[in-house]
C-alpha cells in the first residue's frame, strides 16, 4: 500500500519554558559554514491548525489586500506573513512580485513567533525560491516548525522519511516516518493517520501490529483535518482481505461504493462472492454514509460508468 502527500482558528502555544526555546532559536553556525537561521523572539503561534492553508487564505479575502499591508505596518505579526506570501506575486493582482522583500517579510514573521512562517521558508530554502538551495536550513525551519506543532510540517517529515518527499533533505527511516506521523495524527491529520495506518501494515510482525493497522485506519473517519474520503480505500482493502479485522465482504462493498466509479473492478470481485441481500445491504450503508457526509457519488442516484466515460 502506498504512502501519499498532501502538497495541493488560531491556536497560541504557549511554552513555559520559552527563555530555553529562545536560546536554541539564538543565530547558530551549521558545521564549518557562515549559515544562520532566523531567531524566533516572540511566543510561538499557530494560526492554521488545520494544515491546508486555508487560514491564509481566509485571511486575505476577510481583510482584503489593503488592510493586510496596513496591519502589517502596524506590526501584526500574521499580517507580516500574509504580506510577505502576497508579494510572491501569485495570489493577487494587486500585488507586484518582490521576491527580496517577500522573502524579508517570512522572516520576519518567523522572528515575530509566526510558526506557519516555517514551513514556508523550508519550501523557499528546498526549492531555491530567491534564495540559494539549502537543505541543512530547509530542514531546520520544517523540524522547528514541526515540534511547535505545526500539521503541514510534520505530515511533510513523515512522508520524507518515507522516502516519498524531499529528496536529499532526510535518510529514509520508518520509526523516524512513525512518530511524525503518530505526531500528525495527533493533531487530526486524517492523511498522516491514514499513513500511520499503512506504515503498521507494511512492517506487521504479527496479529498485533495488524490489529493496530485496522484500528488506526478505523480512526481516520473521526479526524477533523482532510478530506472525508481519505481512507476509505484502506478500509475496504482491510475488510476484503480480513486485516486487523474478520473478512467483511458488505463492509468492503461500501467503501469500494463510495470510491466510484474507480472502484468498479473491486465491486465487480466482490460481488461474485455475495448474495444480493448482502450487496443491497452494502448499497444501503453507503447512500447512509453518503447523506451524513453530504457527499455524493453517481451510484447514489443509480448511475452507472460507461465504457464512453458517460454514466446511465
């Protein structure tokens, strides 16, 4: 089973021992080179707890562009942020491309306690974006953002120890690819819980590893960050073939339902081994799923794929 990546509320942490945390975030050299972070002097905060960047988002089109730029100037650290993405020059046409001073502005905001800002300046260091490619800083600002607790920075960790990501940043390592997954998890990443789940299945020694893999994939629905359809897919597959779980075929036809029209070959085999009561049972328990989930797929309304691509 494969790993994926997600690249496509305020929330103040507040550390008591925040005077050691400040001194870690003092400008440091990294071996024998002249490379120095970005102190962080100012309380930590999350402002997108949910990972997906749809805080930032909200934020300009609540605000609109001028006020961004006015509370900036006023000091207010997300704001800083907000300006600073913003003149990246692909989110606005009200604002010209500086990558110098956008690149100014991330800093700041990191210096200002902005953990977000984190991630953000781990894509511009991997990547090269108006600065030179740096994977020692790369990988200090996603770490340093991640042990903040910042989702999108350790659901990235998980998938680069996977060795699916970031190439060059870590050395694959599965426990290391565990536990930022287990801390993604934590936080209500259903995608890294999903992850967790297909990490424990592919390294189970015994029924008890395959047990957790069923239970942590059973848990995803209950998550409050991702889309609802993450998981379903592993949930089908583990209740077909009786991982973690016994074998139910009416179970696995529903989330193979709800994974239509793809899924259709997995219903097809499934059927072969059901009697009609049990496949109406299935296709009852999905069009439930569907109507709690105000999530729809063409099955619902009785349609199905065409060898034309259409849906009758």
């Amino acid at each position: 089973m494969q790993i994926l990546d997600n690249r496509s509320l305020r929330f103040v942490v507040f550390f008591s021992f925040l005077p050691l945390v400040l001194l870690v975030f003092s400008v440091l050299s990294f071996n024998d080179n002249d490379i120095n972070f970005i102190e962080m002097t100012s309380s930590p905060v999350i402002y997108d707890v949910s990972g997906d960047s749809s805080y930032l988002s909200d934020f300009i089109k609540s605000k609109g562009v001028g006020s961004v730029f006015n509370l900036a100037q006023e000091g207010d650290p997300y704001a800083v942020y907000a300006r600073g993405v913003l003149k990246f020059g692909n989110i606005s046409s009200e604002v010209s491309r500086n990558l110098a001073s956008a690149i100014e502005d991330v800093e700041s905001s990191w210096r200002l306690g902005v953990v977000d800002a984190g991630y953000k300046l781990f894509e511009l260091y991997f990547d090269g974006v108006g600065v030179d490619k740096n994977y020692e800083l790369a990988l200090y600002y996603l770490k340093s953002s991640a042990e903040f607790g910042y989702l999108k920075s350790q659901r990235y960790l998980g998938v680069a120890y996977s060795g699916l990501a970031g190439h060059g940043l870590v050395q694959e390592n599965a426990e290391r690819a565990k536990y930022w997954f287990e801390r993604a998890a934590t936080n209500g990443d259903k995608l890294s819980t999903k992850n967790l789940a297909i990490l424990y299945y592919d390294g189970a020694a015994d029924e008890r590893d395959k047990n957790m893999s069923f239970e942590i994939a059973l848990s995803v629905e209950s998550k409050p960050y991702g889309d609802d359809m993450v998981g379903l897919d592993t949930l089908a597959f583990f209740y077909e073939k009786g991982i973690g779980t016994d074998i139910n075929v009416v179970q696995a036809y529903k989330y193979y339902d709800l994974l239509s029209p793809g899924s259709a070959p997995d219903k097809a085999r499934l059927e072969e081994k059901m009697t009609p009561e049990q496949i109406r049972e299935a296709i009852r328990l999905s069009r439930q799923w569907q109507e709690e989930h105000n999530i729809f797929v063409p099955s619902y309304y009785g349609l199905e794929y065409q060898e034309d691509g259409s849906f009758q």
